[in-house]
C-alpha cells in the first residue's frame, strides 16, 4: 500500500518476478477501461511479464461497487494460490484493502440511500457504516486482520513526495493523455465521476486552450497531492501496516514471503 506516486507498481513487479507473484490492483480507479494513462496503469513493458488482475473492469460509466471488487479479488486471490503462486495485492485504495483484510460483510443499502457504492458494510464486530469513503466516521471499527495477509505501506515524507507527483505530472502531459482524453470525452459527461477532478479535466482544459501546459500539470499535481494526504489519513487507522521507505520495501517483503513458505 501507499499513496498515490509512492512507487507501488515498480516494487511490486520486482518481488512477484522473484517469488512467482501475481499481482491484483487495489485501484478503484483503474478498473475502468480506456483510463490507462491518466490513472498511470503499468504499461505491457513496466508489467515485465508479470500477471496482472484488475485492470479494465468496466466502462467509466458502469456502476462498480466495493463488494464488487471484494469478491473479484478473493477468486483471483484463490486462482492463483491454487496455481502455487504468490498474490500480491497492490493499489492505494485503503477502502478496498480494508474490505478484503477486514473481511467486511455486505448488506442491502438502506431504503432511499443516495451514495454512489451505496452498500452498508457489517464488520466482525457487527458495527453498521455506509461506504463513503469521504466520511471517515461512518465506517466501523477494524476488528482483527486475517491472519493470512500482511500488508507493508511505502512512506514519503511529504515535501518528496510533492516533488514526485509533480514529476510524475509533467511526464503524464504528452501526446497519448490527449489521444485518451479526446476518447473519454467523446464517450463520457465530466459529469461522469470517473472523469472530474482529476488529469483529464485539466488535459480537457489545456486541450481547449482554457489553461497553459504548466497550470495543467500544477493541478493535476496538487491534486494528486491531496489525493495523497487523503490516503495516507485513510492508512493511519489501520496499525497493521508496517511502513517502509520505499528501498527497503522489496527486502522486507522477500524475507516475509521466504518465511511463509518454510512454515
């Protein structure tokens, strides 16, 4: 785990190419099709061979629940524990971590209810909390984690991590965002909330001339920047995470595979 621009998809890579992995995104944002560069899915060549599960779920249009994504991932996780490899669950959803380490339970949204996700989610204590992920203290308290997982979070401080979105920014801003985002658009409504408030409304705005390249990457890295802090204010709740900078990460998570299989 980690926030956005912490360097998840390359550390993940590198330990499922050195322990038979396969790797499921935690991303809400890249089960959608069509949204490749803007959510900075792996590219063919960045998967380096590596299994990936996650990706391209539906059109930014459908509707994808947490549950949704829960029960995908617990049959991709068991697919590939049934082949002898190692699943390696990776993203920045703390929302959908915490739904498959936290084993939540669905239930019927409630009569009227609004919220897009709109489940409610019964935790082991059986404490009720309907999933928006912008109302911390509507969700239950964490009980204990399966024992089967273990999680690692990758830690920034936050002045380089600025520095790292930016870069990650400037980069995103070529030819193929504009290809992608003149695609989305002509299939989508910014009102659609798979599209606002992130890269493509601002590569849209530069597009049209409403704003210069710079102030495009600016915004979409300050967003970014607060998507982060968002995140990491989501991952603090949750104690069982064992943070690491990011050269450190590979190791410690080669040596916790290495002893789970000798047991």
């Amino acid at each position: 785990m980690g926030p956005t621009g912490s360097g998840k998809t390359g550390v993940s890579v590198a330990i499922a190419r050195k322990t038979d992995g396969e790797i499921i995104s935690a991303d809400s944002r890249t089960v959608y099709k069509g949204m490749d560069v803007g959510t900075a899915k792996p590219t063919t060549i960045e998967r380096e061979g590596v299994p990936h599960f996650g990706f391209d779920l539906v059109e930014p249009d459908e509707r994808f629940t947490v549950k949704d994504w829960k029960d995908y991932a617990e049959k991709v996780i068991a697919d590939i524990e049934g082949r002898g490899n190692v699943p390696i669950v990776v993203g920045g959803t703390g929302l959908y971590v915490d739904a498959l380490i936290f084993d939540y339970k669905f239930e019927a949204p409630s009569k009227g209810y609004g919220v897009e996700r709109g489940e409610c989610i019964k935790n082991l204590n059986g404490k009720n909390g309907s999933l928006e992920q912008n109302d911390l203290q509507k969700y239950p308290d964490r009980q204990k984690m399966c024992s089967k997982y273990k999680v690692f979070g990758i830690f920034w401080e936050p002045e380089e991590l600025k520095k790292r979105l930016l870069i990650r920014a400037n980069k995103m801003f070529n030819d193929e965002l504009y290809a992608e985002t003149e695609q989305l658009v002509k299939k989508n409504s910014f009102e659609n909330k798979a599209m606002t408030g992130d890269v493509y409304e601002f590569a849209w705005k530069y597009m049209r001339n409403e704003i210069g390249r710079e102030e495009a990457v600016r915004l979409t890295a300050t967003c970014d920047w607060h998507l982060a802090k968002r995140q990491m204010t989501w991952f603090k709740r949750n104690k069982n995470i064992m943070w690491l900078p990011l050269e450190k990460v590979e190791t410690a998570v080669l040596k916790c595979i290495q002893n789970e299989q000798r047991k």
